[in-house]
C-alpha cells in the first residue's frame, strides 16, 4: 500500500473519531469538520516525508486541537461565542498534556452524538445520506457523487445545506434519550439502509451492484451496533445486511449481468459471512420479543441464507414474516413483497390476488416493482402476453441499465410450454 493510501485509510478511519471530538467542545458541526480536514491536509504533507506516526489518531487530534486554538484565537475579539470556546479547548490543553491518555475517552458518547446529529429527522432524507456518508464514512464529495451518479455540486450543496438547517435549528450536539431515542435511532438505521440499498442495486447507471457503497453502509452499521450493543434493531440491521453481503460474488455474471437469487451458485455464497449473520441473529433474538422492521428483515434473509438449495427455501416461513413486517412497518413496497412470497408459498394465483390490491397505490406508480411482480406472477399463471406487458411497463420505469435489459429480454422470450408447479 502507498503511503497516500495508507493515509487515506487511517483518514477513513479516524475521522468520525476526530470529528466528533471536535464537536463536542467546539459546538459547531461545519467549523468542526473543516478543522478535521486542515489535519489531515497537514498529514498528507508530512507523513510520506517524515513517515507515519506510531499513533496516527493521536497525531491527528494534536494537530486538530491545535489548529483550533489557533483559528479561535485570532476570532476571540470579534465573536464573543468563540472567545468562550477558545477557554474550553485552553482548558482542555491544559487538563490533557498527554493526548494519547485520553484519545478513548467518551469516544463512544462523542460518535453516538455525532451519529444522531448527522441523521436528524429536521433534514431531509438525501441530506442526511450524504451528510452521513461525509462525516461518519470518511468519503469525499466527489467519491459520493460517484456513488449516486449525481454531480459533485449537487452533493455539495446538500452537504453546506444540512450543516446551515443545524446550525440555524440550533440542534444541540447530543444523544436523545427515551422516547425521542427511540424515534430517532430509526431515522440513524434509515440512512444506513439507503445506503446499502443504493448499492444493492443501484437506482441509476450501468451497475447491478455497488459493493463499496454496501461496504459503507455495513461499516457504518457495525460501527453503530459496537457502540449499542443491546439494541435488537441495530442488530438485525447489521444481520440483514451481511446476509445480503454474503451472495455478492454470485448476484452477477462475468459480464456484469444479473443472477437471481433464485439461480445462484449458493456454493460460492461466504459462507462464513453467514455464520456470522446467523449468531448476530441469534443475539438479537434473545433481546426483544416483539421484532421490529429490520430484525423481520433479518429472518427473512436467514430463510434464504439457510437453504442450501433454492428448492429448499421456506417460503411459508417468508410469507409470515412479511405478514407481520406489514403490521409493524406498513408500506406498499413490503406488500409488494408480500405478493412474492406468498406466490411462491401458496400458488401464483394468491400472490397475484395481493398485487392486484397495489395497482392504484399511488406510492407505486414511478416505481417498476410492481409490475415485474406481476409480470412474473402472470408468466407462471401461463398468460405470457399480459406478463409481456408487464416486463415491459416495468423497462420502461427503472432507472437501473442492468435490470432495464432484463426486464425487456424477459419481454421478449417465449411463452413458458408448461406451467411451474407450485411449492
């Protein structure tokens, strides 16, 4: 590795951390940032020269505290609010000769504030996406911008926007507790799972899967669910994630084409990525007795990730935990799914009668689930033309190139010459 590269990484690394740090005596998210970002500047510069220090994080936060006494310093006449953050950082120096003693200390509280900051229900939910993805996982605005396929400067706007709504809101820097907790621990576990679902298959672009941005949503939940360990939730969002994760070398072809799960060479599926999944599950499970929206996710991922064989899958069990999944988390999407399995687990007719309930959902009409649901689900019924329109309503609403060429092949192939039994 080079050593830009290995400075990158211990940047990736240790900037949530050091951001969050600052924060907590500066009291300003954008100020906070941009003082992180001057240290790692400064280690671009010195590092491949002077070599990396034996405790980078400890050099970088020496560097950040630093360069904000010296910024406040020169502002402490102007603004009477800096005046009085250049004494806390003062007294802090001198409270903390050795940074290194205390690099640990109320890290987990600093990062818990950070994270609930950065995915405050008061920004809109792109804000929050990219606010998260710039602060919690180190990403630069140009890599988020490729991530999303969208340009740098619309990236950038979103990112000044939300630091201004929290600024102007004055949302304070903290962790809420009780019910407030609660709500806005589901807003945190959201934008985790925008994220990773961005990259599972990605809205737009030539892609089937964006592993990097999935591997920043499961580094992000992981790191969430090492700093709140009791929480069933944040749990079950880290086991549905790398269950999902665990078929990634198997969900394309050489050319980039996509595999259904349904075909999938399960033998090349991590199976050691799903061992650990299926023990996260486990303790999950003994922590609550009624599971939320992504522990149910959780198991119905564990149904797939257990069947050795397609056939194998227990697509009863599915169905029923999308069942109660729609009575915890109601939405057109989970009914979508719903139909699938119950497709499966009791004959294309009953699914059918499910996706039939969805046509005027007003939530779907820009959306192509629908109709490539039903399309399959008409396909197996044996009414090959009007799943032919369906596959083809459904190219036409996908963002997605992989699946627009997918879906229209489906369009195009011959009738099915005989029915599908069903499982």
């Amino acid at each position: 590795m080079t050593p830009v590269a290995t400075i990158e990484a211990v940047w990736r690394i240790e900037q949530p951390k050091l951001t969050a740090r600052l924060v907590r005596y500066l009291r300003d998210l954008g100020l906070a940032e941009e003082i992180a970002q001057d240290a790692f500047v400064m280690a671009l510069e010195r590092w491949p020269h002077e070599g990396i220090p034996r405790n980078p994080a400890a050099w970088l936060t020496q560097v950040a505290k630093n360069r904000a006494l010296n910024r406040l310093r020169r502002t402490t006449l102007i603004d009477g609010k800096h005046r009085e953050l250049a004494i806390d950082l003062a007294e802090l120096e001198r409270e903390t000769p050795d940074i290194e003693a205390v690099l640990d200390e109320d890290i987990n509280d600093d990062l818990l504030r950070l994270i609930f900051t950065a995915c405050h229900p008061v920004l809109p939910a792109e804000q929050r996406v990219a606010l998260a993805l710039r602060l919690l996982g180190g990403l630069a605005t140009p890599e988020i911008a490729r991530a999303f396929l969208l340009p740098e400067a619309t990236i950038a706007q979103r990112i000044v926007r939300a630091k201004r709504t929290l600024r102007d809101a004055a949302i304070p820097f903290e962790t809420p507790r009780g019910e407030e907790r609660r709500e806005r621990l589901a807003t945190v576990l959201e934008v985790i799972y925008l994220i990773f679902n961005e990259g599972y298959v990605p809205s737009a672009g030539s892609d089937w899967l964006r592993s990097d941005l999935c591997g920043e949503a499961l580094r992000l939940g992981r790191s969430l669910a090492a700093l709140m360990p009791e929480e069933p939730e944040v749990l079950g969002l880290v086991v549905l994630m790398e269950l999902q994760a665990s078929r990634f070398a198997t969900r394309t072809d050489k050319a980039g084409d996509p595999i259904l799960l349904l075909d999938q060479d399960r033998s090349r599926w991590d199976w050691s990525l799903i061992r650990r999944g299926l023990d996260g599950l486990n303790r999950a499970m003994v922590l609550t007795l009624t599971p939320g929206p992504y522990l149910l996710q959780a198991m119905i991922a564990a149904c797939h990730a257990r069947a050795m064989k397609a056939a194998g899958t227990d697509w009863i069990a599915i169905a029923a935990y999308y069942q109660a999944l729609a009575l915890v988390a109601p939405s057109p999407i989970i009914e979508v799914n719903r139909a699938v399995a119950v497709g499966f687990a009791f004959g294309p007719t009953q699914g059918l009668a499910i996706a039939d309930t969805l046509r005027d959902e007003p939530r779907l009409k820009g959306s192509h689930l629908l109709s490539t649901v039903r399309g399959d689900l008409l396909e197996k019924l044996g009414r090959s033309a009007e799943a032919q329109a369906e596959f083809r309503h459904a190219a036409e609403l996908t963002g997605n190139e992989r699946e627009r060429a997918l879906l229209l092949a489906r369009a195009n192939s011959p009738p099915l010459t005989s029915l599908p039994k069903a499982p």
